[in-house]
C-alpha cells in the first residue's frame, strides 16, 4: 500500500516506522522483511525497501491486498487522477 503511495519503487521507510504503523514489534518486521526479502520480492536496506516483484507481494498477500484499496479509493478517491493543475487550483 506504501508503494501505491509513491513515485517508483523505492520506498523511504524504517522498520521502527513499519512497527509502529502495523501495531507490532520492531524486531518482527525485520524478521517478515527478511522473509520476503529471501523470496526474492523485496530488497530491504537500512531506512529504505525497494520493490522488485510486484506481483509475487501480491500472490503473498493471498487476497488481503484488494479490499482496503476498494475501501481507501471509497473513501478517498483515486488521488493520482484527482491532483488538480495549477490553473485548477483556487487561488493559483
């Protein structure tokens, strides 16, 4: 979910931030990062996770992916096609 928040797939995060927004221990994030690491999916260094297999994350989540992003895009909207240009923007 972090990724379809940014630009790319590198993604700026700590484990203590990770912890903190799943509700868990730090020391367990690091150990389910190194698990998906060792499948390949992801490349976790000091501060930052790069994405390197999109769909394999997916197939991990064994469906647990889809419905917070119905229920984010309901409540929310699709951000990326609602960024108004600055001649949009009141005020601007």
């Amino acid at each position: 979910m972090c990724g379809d928040r940014t630009v790319g797939h590198r993604l700026v995060i700590t484990h203590e931030f990770l912890a903190i927004m799943l509700g868990v221990r730090r020391p367990g994030v690091a150990v389910g990062l190194q698990l998906i690491e060792s499948y390949g999916y992801i490349r976790a260094r000091r501060g930052e996770i790069t994405i390197r297999d999109r769909d394999g994350l997916l197939k991990l989540a064994q469906g647990s992916y889809g419905p917070p992003e119905v229920q984010y895009r309901r409540l929310v909207g699709d951000l990326s096609s609602k960024t108004p240009s600055r001649q949009e923007r009141p005020g601007a």
